[in-house]
C-alpha cells in the first residue's frame, strides 16, 4: 500500500514538472515570435530562447558600494550585474540597452550618470557612477530594454554633510535689529552643509558649547559690549538641527553683533556682497521687483497706519530707533488685502526710496516717496497671501503707510538701512548722530564768514527791537558771529552781552507769559506749544524769528567752545515731531497734556462707546464758557458716531487737530525761519525724542 502510494506521488510530481517546463518552453517561444526589437534578440535563434541564452532584467542584480546612509557631495557607484535567463554571466561589453535615471523625490531634480563596463574576468558588470548635492530620497531606476531589473526601482537617502558656518542660515534674519532693554529676543539658527542642506548629523553641531556671540558697541571705536547677555539651546530631530539664541540688551546703544560656530562667522557673505555693491553704487537707483497691497480703510480718511497686533514672528522693526507700541494707532484692527496686488518697482537711492508702476511697461509713474532718515519705519510682517513672498511696510508719519511683499525684502531693507547709515555719518548712537549733525552744519556753512555783526537792541523792548535788527538779515548775516550791543549800555562785547541776550530773547519768546507759546497745563513740566489762541499783534513773523533763532544756537553749538548756546526751552513732544515731518497720534497727549490724556483719552480706551453720543467733530468753546463752533474732524464728522471699532482712529483725529492743524501755520513759519540755517535733512537724522 504505501509503496503504491509512493509511486502515485512521484508521478504526480513528475507529471506537475513536466507541465511547468512546457508552459516556460511555450511562453520562451512566445516571447521570441512576439519580440519584433531586432536588436534587442539580435542573431539568437529559437533554440536560444529554448535553452533560456538570452538577457533577463530580472535574472540581473543591483549591488551598491555604500552603505545608507551617505553624505552628499562624495561620488557614488553601485554596479548592475548581467545574467542570462539560464543564470549564466551575460558579456557587459554588448549591447544591451541599460537606462538608468536617478531624481530627487521631492525635488524632481535629475542627476547626471556615466557608466563604465568593468574588465573583469565574468566581464558581466557595468559600474554606474553619480554625484549627489541635495540631500534627501532619491528614486534609482535601472533598465534593460525597456524592462525594470529585479526590484527596480530602489530609493535611497543621502543625508546632509558636515557644518559649514559661512552657509548656515539665521531664520528671517534681518541686518538690522531693534530690541527693547530688558526683554530677550530670540535668533533661530537653521545649520547648513557646504551645498546650503540643513544639517543635522554632526554631535559636535549639537553642541551648543560650540555657538559664541561678540557684541560691539558701535561707535568711533569698537569697544566689546558687557550690556548684552545671550542663552543658548539647541533642539534636533532626523531632518535638522536648529539653534535658538537669546539676546537680552541690558543698556541703550547701537551694537555689531556677530555669531560664530567654532570661532567661524556665521553669515550670509553672497547677502551682504550684494548690499554693499548697492550700497557703493552712488548716484545711481537700485531697485526691486515687488506687489503693492492696498488696504481699504474703514473711513474715508486718506492714511491710517498698519495693524500691530503680531507676534514676534511675524513683526519685526527695522528703522525705528525705538519699538512702536503694539497699541500704536490703527484705524482698523485687519485691514482687507486686494485680490491681485499691483506689480511696482522699489527704488532705493541714497536719498530717497520711491515705489513705482510702469504703464505699458515702459512709462514710469510714482506712486510714492519716502526720505532715507530715521524718521521711515519699516515693519516685517509674514508671508503675503498672493505670492507668498515677506511683506513689508513702510510708514513715514506723513504719507499712507504701504505694504509690500517683495522676493528680496531682506536686501531691500538692509540696502535702505547701510543707505540710512552713511546719511547719518554710519551710527545710531546719539553722541555719534550729534558728531555727524553738528560736523554737517558747519560743511553748510563753511562758505559763509563768520566774521561779527553788531546787533544793537533795548532791554525795555527786546524782541521788537530784535526783530526790527534782524529785520534786513540774510541767512550770510544770521550765520555771522552777534556783537549785541543793549542801548544806553554801550561797552564792549566780549561774550556776557551775547550770551544774556540769547537767553533773554528765548524768554520773551518761548515764556508763556507772552503768549506766542503756551502749555496745556501747569504740571507737564513746562513743555511749551505753538499758541494755537495767539493775540491778533503775535504776527507769524515772530515764529519765524524763533525759528532763526533756534537754527542759530545750533550752528553756534556746532562751533564748540565760547559760541555755544542753548535753546532754553523745552518744546512738548508734538511740536519736535511736527519739526521731522512726523503724523499725531493720541500718544502724544500723555507727555504734552496729561490731563486731557487721563481724563478724556483713557476714558475712551478703557469704555464702552456703544453707549455715548460722541462724533467726529470737536466743539470749540469761547472765554465765556460758550460753544463757538463745531469743528468736523473728517468729512461728514458731524453724523459719523464713535465706536469700539473707530475709536483709535476717531483719537488720532483728534490729536491731528488740537496739536497740528490748529497750530498749522504757525509750525510752517517756524520751520520756514529753522530751515534757513539747519536744513531738514540733517534735522530728521533725529527723531522727536532724540531732537
């Protein structure tokens, strides 16, 4: 029985092998009927098919001569071994159609291959040789006449190589930064190997022992700061390493700050050439390819500036010498951006940074200017939602703030900063900012004589009498050295005559008493304000005299010695950044009038304006206690109500017409009298709490 058995089954499987080698012999006999590729089956014969003499992609092997995973930049091989279908080695030197095609995954970048046959002694091997900089996963296809070797096709990933700090990158780095005293600021640093991967896969990188910070103060010379202190951490996963640096400045001042990963500088050397070379280009405008984003403001007022609630991130201040508020005026809180943002061209020149629109593509059409001083802000905001390109804005105080995304926005910036710089003698620094205002002064001057002019006056009647001397003055005599002379005084003047008189006309003018400037109240430490109720014989012409006058003892301050002056007066904040060309905003109340500011603006801040029946127009009331009229602080104020939405911006129109449309003209004379002798450009190196 079991011998039976036996024999049944060595038939039965005798019987399956014999059925198996027909269907091979029929489909190797099918495959040579239907292959019509002459020169893939070349001279074989059927009986080659038969015997399994032919080249099999399958039957081929993929050896590799690394192992994963590599490093990127080194030259890479792996070889493709040839069979027959028999098993037998396949001669490489023939022709056999290999395709091999290898790409980034990601990317879809191709990377170049040559193939090389091996004399070895099977001659059966192709050496396959590339060279990868990106790193990643790649996908390897090897073909034979069109058909995959076995397992084809392979992926393989190439990691990052090691740390080279000259192309490791500083998140939204900016050339220059504006931190507040006492708060820490972080840097996030992004290590990239020699071909810009970020790198992770070096222990000593992830040392965080291995990041230094210098920090100097700028200044005539470089000396290393102590004020600053800095944290370091260092965070990874398989892709990356990242480094987070935290500054904390502990003193005021403008720093070079400088990081480095084992004493090497980390920068971006092809970023800073290129500022430079922009920079270096004199007379001539470098521009950018940027969109312009309108936004559509809530009212029908012409400006309004940019929303402020960012996270750091998001927002990061450039120009500004110091950080605006985040409560900083806004007449809307999200303001809508266009659809399709219009195309513009950025200028920047060493004077000026103009936004511009070709019609036609070859007619050029200003849309806006702005001055290269420190009195243009910029704002960094995130990507825009177009293009996604950085977005910044820019703000002067006079013209509509403008919001731009531009691919460039970095060297934008730090080309208009380094422009900035050399404007106001290439430091922040106020005592270096003074050096460079008062060294320019003099440059304006140096062609006038500064030989004496006698200035013959009363005490009784000081300033009519210092008017109608200076009456026929020009701005020759007004930078002349003054020989005052006080009527039935007659003695020579070697300097006490001058100075008391300079300290005795800045009373008469500047002294509330005479009512050409007043306060707003009596305990704001008697900073002084254009009298917007000056008496009817205050002519504007006096304006204009205190203008010269203060542009005198500025060019005589420059001078240093015997010939310096003061200006003793202490002007409220309003009025110094009316003089720079700067916009109101509700701010400014709380140093020039802090009782209107306590009582009215933080009443408004702090309530619910659903309640109260207050409009855009200002009520003006005469001595009596009267109302005299009332004053539209925008078109149609009158029947325009205040809300929660408004009320910021319903509080900027308020500033912008107690403290400068009521004193309009009286602030144009006195510029007009200031700008002869000490022209605006150098005055607005300075902002209002510096000037």
């Amino acid at each position: 029985m079991f011998y039976v058995i036996g024999g049944i089954t060595v038939s039965v499987v005798a019987f399956f092998f014999t059925i198996k080698f027909l269907f091979e012999l029929a489909a190797r006999v099918v495959s040579f009927l239907q292959n019509e590729d002459r020169e893939r089956r070349g001279d074989r014969t059927i009986y080659d098919y038969v015997r399994g003499n032919y080249l099999d992609p399958r039957s081929c092997k993929v050896s590799w001569d690394w192992k994963d995973p590599y490093e990127v930049g080194h030259s890479m091989a792996f070889r493709v071994h040839l069979f027959y279908k028999n098993g037998q080695p396949f001669p490489a030197h023939r022709p056999v159609g290999l395709r091999v095609h290898i790409s980034h995954v990601e990317l879809a970048v191709e990377i170049p291959v040559t193939q090389e046959v091996l004399q070895e002694p099977s001659s059966n091997v192709v050496k396959v040789a590339f060279t990868v900089r990106r790193a990643g996963r790649y996908e390897i296809s090897v073909k034979l006449g069109g058909l995959n070797v076995a397992y084809s096709p392979y992926y393989k990933i190439f990691q990052p190589g090691m740390v080279v700090p000259s192309k490791t990158k500083i998140v939204c780095h900016f050339s220059t930064l504006v931190l507040t005293c006492g708060q820490p600021h972080t840097l996030q640093i992004v290590p990239r190997d020699e071909y810009d991967n970020p790198t992770n896969n070096s222990a000593s990188l992830r040392d965080e022992h291995n990041y230094s910070v210098s920090i100097h103060e700028l200044g005539p010379q470089e000396e290393e700061s102590t004020g600053v202190s800095f944290e370091k951490s260092v965070t990874s996963n398989r892709q990356t390493c990242q480094v987070f640096l935290r500054l904390t400045l502990h003193s005021r001042g403008c720093f070079h700050a400088c990081i480095s990963y084992q004493n090497q500088p980390i920068n971006n050397e092809n970023e800073k050439n290129i500022v430079e070379r922009n920079v270096s280009t004199s007379g001539v405008s470098i521009y950018f390819e940027a969109y312009l984003y309108n936004a559509t403001n809530c009212t029908s007022t012409p400006w309004h500036l940019p929303p402020m609630h960012m996270s750091s991130t998001q927002r990061r201040p450039s120009t500004a010498l110091e950080e605006e508020d985040e409560d900083s005026p806004s007449e809307c809180q999200t303001p809508e951006k266009v659809k399709k943002p219009k195309k513009v061209y950025c200028y920047v020149s060493p004077k000026q940074f103009s936004v511009k629109e070709f019609y036609l593509k070859i007619i050029p059409w200003r849309l806006y200017t702005f001055r290269v001083c420190p009195g243009t802000k910029f704002s960094y905001l995130g990507p825009d939602p177009v293009h996604k390109l950085l977005t910044l804005v820019v703000d002067d105080g006079i013209q509509p703030p403008v919001e731009l995304s531009c691919k460039e926005r970095n060297i934008l910036a730090a080309t208009f900063i380094r422009s900035l710089h050399k404007n106001i003698g290439g430091s922040e620094t106020f005592q270096d900012k003074v050096n460079f205002f008062q060294r320019e002064l003099r440059q304006v001057h140096m062609k006038r004589p500064h030989s004496k002019v006698t200035l013959k006056v009363s005490r009784h009647t000081l300033l009519e009498s210092s008017l109608k001397a200076t009456r026929n003055f020009s701005i020759s005599d007004w930078s002349k050295n003054f020989e005052v002379v006080f009527q039935d005084e007659e003695a020579l003047d070697w300097g006490g005559p001058r100075r008391e008189w300079f300290e005795l006309i800045c009373k008469a003018l500047f002294d509330t008493t005479n009512q050409l400037f007043t306060r707003f109240s009596d305990n704001n430490q008697a900073l002084v304000h254009p009298n917007p109720n000056r008496p009817a014989h205050l002519r504007l012409k006096m304006y204009e005299f205190a203008g010269r006058l203060v542009g005198k003892c500025l060019y005589e301050s420059s001078l240093g010695g015997a010939y310096k002056q003061l200006v003793r007066a202490r002007f409220t904040r309003s009025f110094l950044a009316q003089i720079i060309g700067l916009r109101m905003h509700y701010k400014y109340f709380e140093t020039d009038d802090p009782e209107f500011y306590k009582s009215k603006v933080c009443f408004i801040l702090n309530n619910d304006m659903s309640e109260m029946e207050l409009v855009f127009a200002e009520e003006k009331y005469n001595k009596s206690g009267q109302l005299d009229k009332v004053v539209e602080l925008m078109t149609g104020g009158a029947q325009t109500p205040v809300t929660n939405a408004n009320k910021i911006f319903y509080l900027n129109l308020l500033a912008q017409y107690r403290l400068a449309s009521q004193v309009k003209e009286e602030v144009e004379h006195f510029l007009k009298g200031l700008n002869e002798l000490v022209p605006e450009n150098l005055l607005a190196i300075f902002d209002e709490n510096e000037l």
